[in-house]
C-alpha cells in the first residue's frame, strides 16, 4: 500500500539534497566550529554560509541570525529574552518584579502560550487577544491593548491549525510606532509564503528546520542589531553570546541548503502546492455534505486546509484514514488522557464537538495530484462510514430534515 503524507505542517521529511548537503559533516568534516585549525576552520566556514542563506530567505543581515535547536526555544528565547531584558522594580510589598507588559493572541502556538503563561506567574501581564471567525487579528486590537509599560508583541505570522495569515505588516507598524518589540513565530509560514523581516517591521522572527524539509532539532531566531535580548543559555561566546554551545554544524547546514531551495522555489511550489490544495479541497466539499472548510475566507498559506466533517470524531477519521493509507491531523491535543478541542477552533467560534470534528490536511513540496485524486476517493468512503456509526450525526441528520 502506498502512503499518503497530507501532514507536512506536523513535519516534512528531509529533501535528498539537503542530506547531501549535511552527511559530510557527520563523517570527514566533524570538526568543532570553534577550534582555529583546518577541521574546525571548515566547519565555520560552513556555519556562516549557512546564516547568510537562512539570512537571505528571511531578507535580514548574517549577523542578525542566531541558531536554536528549533522553534519552541526560538520562540521562548523571545519572550523571556525581551521580558527579563526589563528592569526590575520593587512593589509596595517589597517583592521585586518586572513592570512589564506582552501582547498576544489566543491562538499562537503553545511555545509561546505557556511561555507567556509563565511570565504571568512572575508578575508580568499578558493580554491574549481574540481573533474573528477566520481567526484573523485585528490590529486595531492590538493597539488599544498597548500600554505606557508593554515592552513586546508577539504574534504568529501563520497558524499552524488554520494556516490563516496574520495582518504582521499592519501590527508591525503599530509596534514601530510606539518602539515595542515585536515577534511572530513564523516557524508556519517561512518557505511557504515570502517572509520578510524588514517589509514587516520584525525585531524578532522563529523559525523551524523541519519545517521546511530540514531534519528536527535545528532552527533559528532573527534578532534585528539593537533589540534588547537577554541570553537564555550560558556558556561560551558562541553567536555573539545569544546562544552558547558547540553549533550544530550538519544540522546548521542542512538548514542553510533548505533556506536557499525554498527561496529558489517559492514562487513556484507556492503555486502548484496552492492549486493541488483548492482541488483538494472542493473536491471535499463538494463529494462530502455537511462540513465546511474552517478559516478559508481568510488569507491563508497555501498547502493549509482545515475542514470540518459535522457528526465524526475527528481522531476516529484520523485512524481509519490512516489505515487506509492516507496521514493528516486533527487540531486536538491530547491533556491527561482526555482530548481537548483546539484552542484554535474554540477561539474562531466552534463548538467543542465542531473542534473535535475538524481535520487538517496540509499538502508539501512532493504532493501529486495522483495523491489527491486518491485522496478525494478515501476520505469520502471514510467519512460515510463514521457517520452510519454516529449516533450523534443520525440525530442532527434528521433533525434537519
């Protein structure tokens, strides 16, 4: 049985010519970027080929990119590394705290959810703003959420649920205007969509190696010369002191080569990735009645569908689709032993049952459309036969009729 991988926001798998770009660097050329002889001199010189390709991608300078093990550190090194590069002040109680203020949504990643969460339990505010139906942010909420001590707005550029596109230029300028630091994790849409650090008025920027087609364990975070971030780490003086450690060499170049091809291929698999993802799916809404494609007024990345199959159970469709061949994703996640709706879902208006009904399919460089076409033939059958074991979906059936 062949398989069908409709998951690639979970994950890609790493492209042959990124592996070839890194092998040598787990075998003949293992030197440590930090010694000055011929092995460590040819590891450097790899490492900072690599920053200017991933600085190249993003439109930001060499010096600006500083690499992580991936997005969740990246994302945590911008929200403790701007709060704890405030100044501290001493309460009426004579506690010591910081006086300091975040803005973010309610549907980001938990990487900088719980990380925000946690700067509430050292006395930092946070405001988490709501989005639309389409899980749009609305600027104008941004600004009035901004106060005399906010010191940073974080952001995502692209839901990873949704695949919804976030106003960030608009949100940006606002940030500009007033000189607070603005983030958005665009761990969603680097590769997918033209980022571009200085169109959108970033100070800082996560992303994630094996989000595009890199192996796991590797990212990086933008940090525009002159913001405030405290190091998270310490150690040695590796990356001006942001991130100490001996570098990560093979995955540092492997996410270097991914970099550099998804600049060259933007604008085409962009294109041919958006089409196989319409025909998709229209061909699930039109074979298939009662669902409808969550966020999809919005603008939204273009190998993102979300869609949701009104009386199912969305991890059920998840295992009977894959036993036929075909991966995608639920939007719950899994909190001691009991399935929680999205936070995502909920945010945008759904019912709890709505939410635990809802798929993701998320289409990567080497879908085909034989995929799709096979796709179109499994989910349909799938779905059917749920709905003739749900006695949930018989009762709103004829309830309707």
């Amino acid at each position: 049985m062949r398989r069908i991988y409709f998951d690639h926001n979970a994950t890609t798998p790493v492209d042959p010519a990124v592996l070839e770009a890194m092998l040598p660097f787990l075998s003949g050329d293992f030197g440590n970027a930090s010694s000055i002889h011929t092995f460590g001199q040819r590891a450097r010189a790899a490492v900072e080929t690599a920053r200017e390709q991933v600085a190249a991608l993003i439109n930001a300078r060499p010096q600006e990119v500083v690499f992580t093990s991936g997005g969740t550190e990246s994302d945590n090194h911008a929200i403790f590394g701007v709060a704890q590069a405030i100044p501290l002040t001493r309460s009426s109680e004579g506690s010591v705290r910081p006086d300091a203020h975040v803005v973010t949504s309610c549907i980001e990643h938990e990487a900088v959810l719980n990380s925000c969460q946690a700067l509430e339990k050292l006395g930092v505010a946070v405001t988490y703003l709501p989005v639309s139906r389409d899980g749009l942010i609305n600027p104008s909420d941004v600004r009035k959420a901004m106060r005399p001590e906010t010191v940073l707005i974080s952001v995502m550029h692209a839901n990873n649920e949704l695949g919804v596109i976030q106003p960030v230029a608009e949100i940006g300028q606002i940030a500009a205007e007033r000189r607070i630091t603005f983030h958005t994790d665009a761990v969603q849409s680097t590769g997918k969509i033209p980022v571009d650090v200085q169109a959108l008025d970033l100070d800082l920027l996560s992303l994630s190696g094996h989000k595009l087609y890199a192996p796991k364990g590797i990212g990086a975070i933008y940090v525009k010369s002159g913001t405030r971030l405290r190091q998270l780490l310490f150690g040695g003086h590796h990356q001006r002191g942001f991130r100490p450690g001996t570098e990560n060499v093979a995955g540092i170049v492997a996410l270097g080569k991914a970099a550099e091809m998804a600049r060259m291929a933007l604008a085409e698999d962009s294109s041919r990735i958006r089409a196989l993802r319409d025909r998709l799916e229209q061909g699930i809404l039109s074979r298939i009645a009662d669902c409808r494609a969550n966020g999809s007024s919005a603008p939204r990345t273009p190998n993102t569908s979300n869609i949701a199959f009104s009386g199912i159970e969305g991890e059920a469709l998840v295992i009977a689709l894959d036993l036929k061949g075909l991966a995608c994703s639920t939007g719950a996640a899994c909190s001691s032993g009991a399935v929680e709706p999205s936070h995502v879902l909920t945010a945008i208006g759904l019912r709890a049952a709505e939410a635990r009904a809802s798929l993701r399919f998320s289409l990567g460089r080497y879908t085909t459309e034989t995929e799709v076409d096979a796709a179109l033939e499994l989910i349909p059958a799938a779905v059917a036969q749920l709905r003739q074991l749900s006695p949930a979906y018989k009762k709103e059936a004829s309830a309707h009729q």
